[in-house]
C-alpha cells in the first residue's frame, strides 16, 4: 500500500511538472510575444514620447533573456519588469503572482539630492498609526541600503539616476512584493532611528460602498473605494437626499485607490448641475496630420435627478486614483466645488485593454491623454487649496474643507 502511495505521488508531481512546463510557450511564441507587446505599446501608448525610454533596448534585452523563463511565475515576471521599463503605475498586467510588486504603499515618498523622504502617509486609512514618520529620511529596505534597493529594482534600460525615474522606483520598492517584508529603517526629524514594518499597519477595509455622516450641518460622503462598483449610485443618491437641506457637503475621494467607471463618476457629478456640459477632454494616441491640431473629445456629463445646490468640496490625496482623480477635476472645471488636499495618484490617461500573444495575460495601455477644462492634464493637477501633510493625528484636509464651506 505504502508503495502504491509513493507511485500516485511521483507520479502527480511528474505531471504537475509537466502540465507546467507545457502551460510554457516555446521560446519562438515567446519572441512573437515580446514583439507583439512592444510593437502595442510603440503604436498606442500616448505618453511614449513623454517617457526617456528605448523600447530597442528593452527588445533586445528581454530577447535575451527568454531562455530564462521557465515556468508560468517567470513568464508573469518578465513581463511585469517589462511594463516597469516604462515606470508607468498605469501600464500593468492584469495578473499577478505572490513575487509581484504591489501597486502601492500606505506611504508615499520624494526622491532627491541622493536622498529619499517620506512626504504623506494614508492616515484615513490606517487604524494603528502611532508614530508620526512624516519627513523621515528611509535609510534602509530590509536590511539593505535604500540607495542600492532602488539600484538593484529589476529593470534594465532606464536611466536610474534620472529623478522622474529613481522616485518611481523608490515608490515601487516601497510597495514591495506580496512575499517579502517591507522592513524600513528610518531617521526621524528628530534624528531618532527607527525601525518600521510597513506590513504591521492595518489597513481599514469597509465593506459599505460609502460611508456618511453629519457635522455643523455639513454632509460628508466618503466613497470607500467603489467607483466601479454600480450599486454606488442608489446608495449615493440617497445619502446626498438625506443632506438636501444641509449648509454645504464635502465628498471624500481620499480612499479611491482602485480608480472605477465613467458612467458612475459621471452619475455622481450629474447630481449637481442644471443642464449639460462638459467636464473634461481626452486627446486619443490617433495623431492626424503634422499641419493639424490633435483631435479632442469632450466628454459630457448630464443632469440627473433633484440638483443639489450648495455649496460642495472635494477632498483628495495620493489615493485618489484615475477615476477619483477625474471626478475631482470636473468637479474644479466645472466651478462646482472646490477640491482640498495634496497631488493625487497621477495616472496617466485612459486605459484600454490589450493581451498578450501566446498566453493568457492580459495588459492595459493608456491611448488618451485626460486634460481638465482649462487644459491641465491629470498628472500635473494640483489643488486649489492645497495641503501640507504635517500630522497624522487631525484631520487637517477635512478641517479645511469645513472652513471653506463655512465661509
């Protein structure tokens, strides 16, 4: 019997191993693939000529590196490190293993003068924030230098000492991978050196799509990262309804990491406004004649039920991301609210999907560039009332948006 058991179980991991190796395209699919991938991203991808990229370099350098790609993990990596050439938070695949980097971080830094500091922590979202790591210089990442953590990100042929570049870098290695620690040593303001595991901060995850209550006769209405999910809308419309005869309302788009919908931003700001209008313009990767201006779209966003008339303020941050970012800027063009907080996730344009020959991973690609009425583009919007994060015990985003309504 004991003998038998033995046979079934070599037998399952001889076939578990081969299913594997044969889920592996050949190494000639591979290079169809990789040109594949290049040739939609040379051909669609609308801020290429922004990016300090050479798309020959990375051809010929993951050419290379095929015969390295052994099973289907390998296959997710290469061309996960691939997108990561263009140091694009936007440009990903549409799948992920426990060796991926995440998208993001509950921190967020800036990189300069051969130092890089921590500028603004997700508060609102953590419960068990105790010490203020606000402008801490981040000395090590799991034990090693952070300067050669940033070296040492598995990308080729960007230039790492470029600022723009290494800063994205910097936030990526914060994000980490789903299998390793995110162990940081700091040096406090103070001087103080501190250790801090990113991975011990809880998250709060809200199972509600959006969370409201009252102060001063002031609505807020917090959207819990659900600009996607459709049942926002009803459960929207009847807080706002619940707030009608309120002084002001603030909408709160700080925990919209996941970015969400068109139509569902676009059913939020229609409770707003008294006839139609436009709220922001997209220029497409399709480029007319040299002698002509690029072709814009302007999208249009209609009335929609009773109007909420008073006055409204939009609070952001650095996870207010794609949707939420949009929404905050129609908001702004259309002199409907004013938006307080810092810069928000910056990604860059609309996404459309794409997949990869040969495999089942799919990836996105931005093909439009976002712009608001006045012509900023998304990634450099920045907020009228704009917030230094400085503490981490008050609310000082939410304050302002109260004193603002108030006067």
């Amino acid at each position: 019997m004991r003998g038998i058991l033995i046979y079934i179980f070599i037998l399952a991991l001889y076939s578990c191993s081969f299913g594997q190796k044969k889920s592996i395209p050949q190494k000639e699919v591979l290079a169809n693939s990789l040109h594949g991938v290049l040739n939609d991203i040379r051909d669609n991808y609308i801020y290429l000529s922004d990016k300090n990229v050479d798309i020959e370099c990375i051809r010929n350098s993951y050419l290379r590196k095929l015969d390295e790609i052994k099973t289907r993990d390998d296959l997710v990596l290469f061309f996960e490190y691939l997108m990561d050439e263009f140091y694009d938070d936007h440009l990903i695949l549409n799948t992920n293993i426990k060796a991926s980097y995440r998208l993001h971080a509950p921190i967020y830094t800036k990189t300069e003068n051969g130092k890089t500091t921590i500028t603004n922590i997700w508060y609102s979202q953590i419960k068990n924030l105790e010490k203020n790591i606000l402008g801490a210089e981040i000395i090590e990442f799991n034990g090693k230098k952070f300067s050669d953590a940033i070296d040492a990100f598995p990308t080729i042929c960007h230039d790492k000492a470029n600022t723009e570049v290494r800063q994205w870098i910097a936030n990526k290695v914060l994000a980490g991978k789903y299998n390793e620690p995110r162990i940081l040593k700091l040096k406090l303001l103070n001087g103080h050196i501190e250790k801090v595991d990113l991975d011990d901060f809880k998250i709060i995850k809200t199972r509600n799509v959006l969370s409201s209550s009252k102060i001063d006769n002031i609505g807020i209405i917090r959207i819990n990262n659900s600009l996607a999910n459709y049942s926002l809308v009803p459960k929207f419309d009847k807080a706002l309804n619940s707030f009608m005869d309120t002084e002001g309302l603030i909408i709160d788009l700080r925990n919209t990491i996941n970015g969400g919908r068109c139509d569902i931003a676009a059913s939020i700001i229609g409770r707003f406004i008294d006839k139609e209008l436009v709220y922001q313009k997209v220029v497409p990767s399709e480029r007319p004649d040299d002698y002509l201006q690029p072709k814009q779209s302007c999208i249009y966003v209609q009335p929609r039920y009773k109007r909420y008339d008073k006055p409204v303020v939009i609070l952001v941050g650095r996870w207010t991301g794609s949707m939420g970012e949009g929404i905050a800027m129609g908001f702004d063009g259309l002199e409907r609210a004013e938006v307080v907080g810092t810069e928000m996730r910056k990604l860059l344009g609309n996404m459309y999907g794409y997949s990869i020959k040969g495999t089942d991973i799919k990836f996105n690609i931005s093909r439009e560039k976002v712009y608001d009425l006045s012509g900023v583009s998304r990634q450099d919007y920045i907020p009228k009332y704009y917030i230094n994060q400085s503490q981490i015990r008050a609310d000082i985003v939410l304050k302002k948006g109260i004193d603002l309504i108030k006067k």
